[in-house]
C-alpha cells in the first residue's frame, strides 16, 4: 500500500522471488521512476513484469478471500485473534488450498496501514521486534513473512554443501611428518623427561583422526621444515626483529 521507494518495492520483489511467490499487486505507489525497481529487483524480472498496480485497496484485493493486514502494533481487530508470521502463513496455505486467492497486505514506510485500509483485512499479523524499534523495513518484512510461506507449504531446500573429496594419506607421509616434527623437538629439548617414542605415537595419532588430505600433510611438513630451518639458521637477512 502506497510505497513510497521504489528500492523497496524492487526488494520486495527480489524477496518474493526467493521465497517462491510471484503475484505482487502495488496500490497507489508513491515513487515517479522505476529506476531503483529495477536495480533492487534482481532476479525478478518476471515478478516485476507481471506486478499489477491498483488505485485503491478495494481493487487490489477484491478477488481474496483471506487478507493478512501486517501491523507494528500489537493490536486486535474484529473477531480475529492477532496472529504472529508463523500463524499467518499456515491460514493462509490452508485458506489458499480451499478458498482461492489470498494475500498479505503491507502498509507504507511512513505510517503503515491506514484505518481505511485495514477495514479490507480478515486478520492481523504483528512481527514481534526488539523494544527498541518495531517498524520494520518494507522489503525486510515481505522477506519474513515469505519466507514463513515458503517453510509452511515445504518449500524451502537446503542446498547441500559441497562434499570435497578427501584422499586418505598414505601411512608413509604420516610417519615422515611425525618424524619431521620428532626432529624439530629434538633440537628445542622438548623430549627431556618424556618418552620420545610415546609422543610420536601421539602426533600420529592426532594427524590420523585429523582425517587430512595429502595437500594437507605436505603444507604442515613445509611448516616443519621452516621451522627447522628458522631453529638452524635464525632469521634471514632483512626479516623484522620479532616483538619483544
């Protein structure tokens, strides 16, 4: 209702896209130029093409047989208990699979839903908020409440994480790293009250249930053999003196 940015209505549809809605029905825009629809409607193209606009409430939602009025206040109207966004979208699926079309109206940026315009509304939706600030942004609230549709009716997918394929390490290149960092601790006097052998078994043992790649065990043996280099030599030439 009587948007007054048209980046807001532009995310609106770019947030309808992702949630799966495409029917966005615009009363009485506010904004002269398309121009930031279009930059915030990205990948909605189609949504946008199809968006109709409305001069009044009354046409915009004459066909619906459920309306779901968003408030920042907590309040009550007619008959209808005030639902919360999780609430809304059940009613809405199931009203939308018996009865036919239905919609959630949102109000302007400035002042909301107007008294006129809530008269349209079969039910209320307030989004609770932190105390600080309840209002919402336009497009913010068209992304939550979408996607409270799109989890009621199961259509949301979690897209799996891509799998990396991890080559075991051959049980050689695990003992010569462990042999690399045995190395290593001889020459700082780490063993001196320990059993050398234990240890080692020990780093083994971490490196194979670490489950590395053999990327992996070839990067931490470059380490070893810096640090072996670094115990040897001290610092290069020209590297900065380390914090005291």
């Amino acid at each position: 209702m009587r948007p007054l940015y048209g980046g807001n209505v532009g995310a609106a549809g770019r947030a309808m896209a992702n949630m799966g809605l495409e029917d966005l029905r615009i009363v009485d825009p506010q904004y002269t130029s398309d121009r930031e629809v279009t930059l915030m409607a990205k990948g909605a193209a189609r949504i946008m093409g199809a968006a109709q606009r409305h001069d009044s409430v009354a046409e915009a939602v004459g066909d619906c047989t459920v309306v779901v009025a968003c408030t920042a206040r907590p309040r009550s109207w007619k008959a209808w208990k005030l639902l919360d966004p999780e609430q809304s979208a059940q009613l809405l699926l199931e009203a939308g699979a018996e009865d036919g079309p239905v919609a959630i109206m949102f109000g302007s940026e400035d002042r909301g839903l107007l008294q006129s315009e809530l008269e349209y509304a079969t039910h209320l939706c307030h989004i609770p908020t932190g105390p600080e600030h309840s209002s919402l942004n336009l497009s913010q609230a068209v992304l939550l409440m979408g996607w409270e549709c799109a989890r009621a009716r199961g259509g949301l997918q979690r897209r799996p994480a891509r799998k990396r394929k991890r080559e075991p390490v051959p049980m050689n290149q695990v003992v010569g790293a462990s042999d690399q960092i045995g190395a290593l601790l001889d020459q700082i006097d780490f063993f001196r009250g320990k059993n050398r052998d234990q240890s080692l078994t020990t780093i083994r043992q971490a490196i194979l249930r670490g489950e590395m790649t053999d990327t992996e065990i070839h990067f931490l043996r470059g380490i070893v053999n810096k640090l072996r280099w670094y115990v040897d030599h001290g610092p290069r030439k020209g590297d900065p003196e380390p914090d005291a």
